[in-house]
C-alpha cells in the first residue's frame, strides 16, 4: 500500500505516516512515528505538511494530547486533482514566458570549442561530419592531403560520405597541384559539387593548408601542415549561419570543376 500512496504523489516519509494514520485511527505523534519507524521531530515537520494538504486533521480539543487522523481515503483523489490543477497553471504559466526565456537563450549562446591534434586525432574529430544531417560546405586546399597520412584515409572519407547519402559542395583552389588532383579525380559526383575558386580571392588561404567545413550548427577547422596536425571543432549556430551565407557569396564566384569520378 505504501507504494500505491507513494506513486500518487507523496513521499516516502507522508506516505508511510499516512498509511500509519488509515490503519491505527487517531493518534498522538509519538505513537504515529514509532509505527511509521521515522524520527519525532521529522514526524511533526510530515504531520503539519499532510495537514495543509487536507489528508490529515487534528482530532482532539485545545489543551488535551494532541491526536491526529487520517482524513477519508476519497481526499487523496482532492489531492491528486488539486496538483494536476496546480501543474497545469504551471504550464500555462511556463508556456506564457516561453518565447521571453529563448530570446534570452539566443542572446546567451555560448560556442563551445573542441579540438584534436596529431594524424589520428584529427581525423577522429574530421570524422563526426559522416554524421550531419545537412550539406556540407567546403573550402580546401588540397596540399596535405596528397600524402601517405591522409590520401586513403580521404577516399574512404569520401566512399562512407557517398553511402550515407551526404552532400557536399566544395570550393577547390585553383593551383596546379589542384588542378592535378581534380584531373585524377576518381571519387563520386553524385553527392560532391566542386568548383574553383582562386586563392587571391580568399587572402591568406595559401597558408592555411587545410580545409575549412560549415555543417548543421558546426565549424570543422581542419589543418594539415606539417609538423602540425589539427582539427578543431566550434559549435555556434551563429557563427555557422554567417560563415554559410559567406560560403555561398564564395560559392557563386567559384568556377565548376569536374574531375573523371563515377
């Protein structure tokens, strides 16, 4: 029974005092707490606490042994009613401020930052992108990939990306290593778009050496220039949102390539 009174809405202490009460018939708080196996002074702090929720009441006269009752088991269906009302004003209440408390929320993000260094590391962090539900934006510079570190770890990057259906549009720079790579190009078409763009119109770019990766709320910096080796992940819908719609001022200049894939 005491599972049945506790799953309605009370806690352990108010269900085993009350349930004490509905057996035993009016008692005093010493006898009360003694069968109920819970301390005095906690049994008055339950006491009072039932008592304002109308499930027990005083059953003696000013000046006489204080004695308490249980109250008829049809109040528990009162309580139980009482608090759904209760939950209920609170979630008018709560769905009043809703739009208030995420304006807040908006104001208030804050980017979190995770990065991974060394050959395996960034590929570890490079490769949480096989799960994004969105196109991926790209712009890379092939230099470093074009190497042992990382020249079959891209293919089979880029045959999982193709099983999982993942689009991507990639903005090339146009170097002759560039070049070379996009005319021995043998990955899928089907779910990559590159175009050219050139590296004076991204300054700097050349000494990235790298790629940059704009997907759902993420930013994929990834930089692969020797000795140093490392991806580093933002997350911020913010700064996802304007670098994307940079992406497609870039994405627009760029000149479409298309290199012997399937």
């Amino acid at each position: 029974m005491n599972n049945i009174i506790h799953h309605i809405g009370l806690d352990k202490h108010e269900a085993k005092i009350y349930e004490t009460l509905l057996q035993s018939g009016p008692s005093t708080v010493t006898e009360i707490t003694k069968k109920a196996g819970v301390a005095r002074t906690l049994g008055y702090v339950v006491l009072e606490k039932l008592s304002e929720q109308g499930l027990v009441s005083r059953a003696s006269g000013q000046g006489k042994k204080i004695h308490y009752v249980a109250q008829h088991p049809r109040r528990l269906v009162q309580y139980v009613e009482n608090r759904k009302n209760q939950w209920e004003r609170r979630l008018r209440e709560t769905e009043a401020v809703l739009p208030e408390l995420v304006s807040v929320y908006k104001l208030a993000e804050k980017p979190t930052i995770r990065f991974q260094e060394g050959v395996e590391g960034a590929k570890s962090l490079y490769n949480e992108s096989l799960e994004s539900k969105e196109i991926i934006l790209s712009i890379a510079d092939i230099e470093g990939y074009d190497t042992p570190e990382f020249k079959k770890w891209g293919q089979e990057y880029n045959r999982q990306r193709s099983l999982r259906k993942i689009h991507e549009q990639m903005l090339l720079l146009d170097t002759p290593k560039g070049r070379r790579w996009m005319a021995d190009y043998r990955g899928s078409l089907a779910y990559t778009e590159f175009r050219w763009i050139k590296p004076e119109q991204l300054p700097g770019i050349l000494d990235f050496h790298g790629e940059i990766n704009i997907y759902e709320n993420k930013v994929l910096m990834m930089m692969i220039k020797k000795p140093h080796y490392m991806a580093v992940i933002i997350e911020s819908k913010s700064l996802a949102d304007i670098l994307k719609s940079l992406f497609q001022m870039a994405w627009l200049q760029g000149v479409p390539a298309r290199g012997k894939g399937v």
